[in-house]
C-alpha cells in the first residue's frame, strides 16, 4: 500500500491546476492528497490549517510574489522547511537563481512540463525532504543522547547514577515511568531504580540464571547470530512461546530475554498496570571476554493510552543503556577501589597493632623465661630437683603461652587476608568435645573445675574440626583465664534436628556492658581485665570460625557474675554453597 502525501497547488490558473492534478494523480509510484488554492492568502490559510508534505508554487500570483509568499510560509508557519517546488510561465535564470537560493528544491517552466517531469519532481522532492527530515531527527537524537549520558556520568556513585538516568530517559521517550532491574547471581533480581517515586518495588521472577550472557540458540535463527537486541513490545517477561522482537543493528548478543534463566516470571502489566513495554539489557564488559556480562535491564513502561513503539525509540534507549553501562562500570570499579583501600588501610592499623600487641605480650613471659633459665644455669647444683622442675615449669608454661599467641596471630592473619578453606566432615560432637575436654583438664589447676553436660540428638553434624577446635580451645581458655579466682565452668552440649548448640558459661569478672559491643573484633579487650594478660584475639578467631560454619555466636555477662557464649550451628552443610576444598 503506498504512502499517501499531502500536496497543495497554488496558481490563479484553473486549467494549470487541472493538469498537474491530472498528471500527480496517474503516478504510479506515489498516492497523493490534492488541495488547490488561487491565490497567495487562499494558500497560507490552507498551510495553516493542514500540514503539507510539498508545495506546486506559482510565481506570478495576483496577490503577492510567489518569492513573498515562499518567505511567509518557511518564517511564520513551519519551523521545518517545506519543500516548495516553484513553477513559472517562462525560464528565467534570474528568477531560478533567486528562487533556489531562497530554498525551493526545483524550478520548473510551465511550458515545458510533462506528466514524468511533474511527476519525478515531486518524488525527489517528497524523498529529499525525509532525508532531511530524518537527518534531523538523527542529529537532535544524538544531541539528546549525548545530554542524557553527560548528566547519567557526572556521578561516580551507583545510586546517584541509576536515579539520573530513569529520570532522564523518561523526559527522553516521553513515557509513563522507566525502571532499572538489576540481576543477582544467586538470589532475585530487584528493581534498584524507578523513576516514580511512588513506585513500589517487587520481584520481577523467582529465578535469576547466570549474570554471563551467553548466545541463544533456540529459535535464534539468523537474527541471533548477528547479536541482536531484545526489546519488548509487550509487556516483560515473556513466555518461550512469545520471544521478544527485535531491533535491528544493535549491539546486545540476547536473543530472547527468557533464555537467560528468567522462569515463574510475574506479569509486568499485571504488577503495574501498563499496557505498552520497552526493554533493554544493560551490558557490561566482562574482563576481556567477547560475551558480554548481563547486569539488568533498562526498562520503559506506557500505560496512559495506547503507546506504538518507534524503531528510533529502542535504538535511543539502546544507546541510553550502552552509556548507562559504562558509567555503572565505572561507579562499580571506583567502589572497589575505594573498599581496596580501605581495607589495605585496616589491615596497616591491624598489622600495627598487632606489632604492638606482640611486643608487649612477649614481653613479660620472655623475661619470665629468661629469668628462670638463668637460674637454673647459675645455681642448678644448689637447687634441688623440685626446684629445678619447677623453673622448668615455668619455661614450659609461658614458651607455650608465647607458641599459642604466635599461632593465634597467623590464624588471625590467614582469616583477615585468605579466609581458610572450610572442609566440612562428619564429626562426632560428643566424643570429639569429650577429648577436648580432657585434654583441657590436664593443664587446667585445681582451682577451677570444668563441668561437661549433654542434651538432645547430637548426631548428624557436619563441621571443620580444626575450625570447632579452635572455637572450643579460645572460649574455654578465655572461660578459665578470666575466672582467676578459679570456680567452676560449664560446657553445656544441646543437640537439635536441624542445629547444634553449645555455650560455655563460666563464674569470672563479667564484661562490663560498654566495652561488649566491640568484644569480636580484633585486639579488642574488657576495660576490667587488669593485668590478666591476653591479646583481644579469642572471640574474633572465634567468631570468624563460627561464620565459616554458617553458624551464629551470641555473649551474655555480668559484671563480677560470670560470661556465657553461645554459639550455634548448623547441622548440615548449607545447600547451594560450596566448600573450597571441593573445587
């Protein structure tokens, strides 16, 4: 079906007029409307009212010059241009000169026209004026892609970023509301941005795949192999059996969005009420690799009438997305960056705490140690046995406490920078507590007794027993080291279906309530300790142990009552996580 196109006649002559309706209206390539007018105010009056695609302009006309009336019609009607085509009874270069300079596509003489002149004046001249018009449509275009994607990158901040462009795309496309979702690897993706304050935010499926886009080879046919865009013309997401058009010439490698892994996907036009959507991914570069990484989806909605959208409006938001991709990018990588630094300038005060901590809680079992063996070197002949195994004791006892502040720092270290490979296997709590509960009782003293209890299923756990045994060993010698006045402490063992539960309660100083809140961190220690010595590294080993076991720790204390620490685990390694020791 041919395009039909307005054209007004404006010559005084009514048999003119009548042959080059006669001659337009017998071509075969073009469909036009015909409007006629005989003079000059007939025709701006017509130019007015209806807008017309090209102009027949006599040059004699009884009212005014057809020059006059070409000056009226491109200053005070039209904003564009109109292509006129100016028609005159005799050739005159003069008059042709000054008619073309003025802007008129063509000058045709009256006398020599046929019906093919006519006819292949007005099609070049209807052609040259989309060209144009498209021309400028292209330019203003990229005028305001290149305004949206200068405002969307003038932030570094994610957030800052994702706002400015829902708000500038919508003002671009002029729609109802524009959204940003954003993928996550292993939960839902979320909508992070939307243009409509009000907006609430839902899910938009119960899945989300993998964030690697990879080629579709399903239904994809030539169209995918080129790398092409999918966009929605109804509402997102859509079924396998309803795949996404396409936009021609773009750069995404998606063949259809429900590929990606989107399943038991909601409705958008149910959830929002919309009745028209358009969508893009939001592509970012993937470390080299020629497969782009699929962050989300940039997504404009229309729901206040019908809305058709345009070829120019995909490829608009299209490029809005390759900029808005870039900026996250860049935001992403600055974040990074900025936690990089932050943490190498936590790990500096750590190091240099610890530097301090060392040599200060050498200090004092090193000149124990010193001093004793330099007794038994000077005076061991005048020293009696019980005496000699005494200083030796001594030796023995802070060599071990030197040994055990050494490995707390490495393991501290490993925690901080590496995070230790968790190889879960099945233990029995029972007997493996039992064991550390003897051995802690050959080199506990007198004074304190250490009181084993058991409740509930302990069966079917699955742990690290170098991570249980660092939490058991740090727990209990903090239990004994901050009851100095010796009592007894409790190791109560609770066994669960799902979870096992111990806590070790001791009758010590207590931690006063302001100094509990920092008590996990590194280095950090009670305000009433005194000159109990100890490095602040107990509860952060083993807390971080605890995390690793995807369990929780809890404290609860009294000052000059007693602490007590819980900690529970679960029994079976967590589903859908995987141990580094298995990859």
């Amino acid at each position: 079906m041919l395009d039909t196109w307005t054209l007004l006649i404006i010559d005084d002559c009514a048999a003119d007029r009548k042959i080059y309706r006669r001659y337009l209206l017998k071509d075969p390539h073009q469909s036009y409307q015909i409007l006629e007018a005989d003079c000059a105010e007939e025709g701006l009056a017509l130019c007015q009212k209806v807008r017309c695609d090209v102009i027949l302009l006599d040059f004699c006309l009884p009212d005014m010059s057809g020059l006059e009336f070409f000056d009226r019609i491109q200053q005070e009607i039209f904003k564009t241009s109109v292509p006129v085509i100016m028609l005159t009874g005799r050739g005159d270069e003069e008059i042709a000169v000054q008619v073309m300079k003025r802007g008129a596509l063509d000058y045709l003489v009256k006398q020599n026209l046929t019906q093919d002149v006519l006819q292949l004046a007005v099609r070049n001249a209807i052609k040259q004026s989309c060209l144009q018009a498209q021309l400028l449509k292209t330019q203003e275009r990229q005028r305001l892609i290149a305004t949206t994607a200068l405002r969307i990158r003038q932030s570094l901040n994610l957030e800052q970023i994702l706002n400015t462009a829902v708000a500038e795309v919508q003002q671009l496309l002029k729609c109802d509301r524009v959204m940003v979702y954003q993928f996550a690897p292993d939960t839902d993706g979320k909508i992070v941005a939307s243009s409509v304050e009000s907006y609430r935010t839902v899910a938009l499926c119960d899945r989300v795949g993998a964030g690697t886009v990879e080629q579709g080879s399903r239904g994809a046919g030539e169209q995918g192999s080129r790398g092409e865009v999918a966009v929605g013309l109804s509402p997102l997401p859509l079924c396998p059996s309803a795949p996404l058009p396409f936009v021609p010439n773009s750069q995404s490698p998606i063949p259809y969005i429900y590929e990606l892994g989107l399943c038991n996907c909601v409705s958008l036009k149910e959830q929002f009420n919309t009745k028209a959507n358009l969508v893009v991914p939001i592509n970012l570069s993937n470390n080299g690799n020629p497969t782009p990484k699929l962050w989300g989806l940039l997504i404009a909605h229309h729901n206040s009438g019908e809305r058709h959208w345009q070829t120019d409006d995909a490829e608009m938001l299209n490029e809005v997305s390759v900029q808005l991709a870039i900026a996250i990018q860049q935001a992403e990588l600055l974040a990074q960056t900025q936690a990089a630094l932050a943490k190498e300038k936590q790990l500096n005060v750590f190091k240099s705490q610890i530097i301090t901590t060392v040599s200060h809680e050498y200090r004092t079992p090193l000149t124990s140690i010193l001093a004793a063996a330099s007794t038994l070197v000077k005076h061991s002949q005048q020293l009696d046995e019980s005496k000699q195994h005494r200083f030796l004791g001594i030796i023995e006892q802070k060599a071990r406490y030197m040994s055990k502040l050494v490995d707390n720092m490495l393991l501290v270290n490993q925690l901080e920078l590496e995070k230790p490979k968790f190889q879960p296997i099945s233990v029995d709590l029972l007997q493996f507590f039992s064991d550390l509960l003897e051995q802690e009782r050959e080199t506990v003293g007198d004074r304190h007794e250490l009181i084993f209890k058991i409740t509930g299923n302990h069966h079917g756990f699955w742990g690290d027993r170098g991570l249980l045994q660092q939490i058991f060993i740090n727990l209990m010698s903090n239990a004994i080291k901050y009851s100095p006045d010796g009592g007894s402490v409790e190791f109560h063992l609770i066994g669960k279906e799902s979870e096992a539960i111990f806590y070790i309660k001791d009758c010590g100083i207590g931690i006063p309530m302001a100094d509990r809140e920092n008590l996990f961190q590194s280095l950090s220690r009670g305000s009433n300790v005194d000159t109990i010595p100890g490095t602040g590294l107990g509860l952060a080993i083993a807390k971080a142990c605890v995390e690793l076991h995807s369990g929780n720790i809890a404290l609860s204390s009294e000052v000059g009552q007693g602490t007590k620490v819980t900690v529970s685990l679960p029994k079976l390694f967590p589903m859908g996580k995987v141990s580094p020791s298995s990859t």
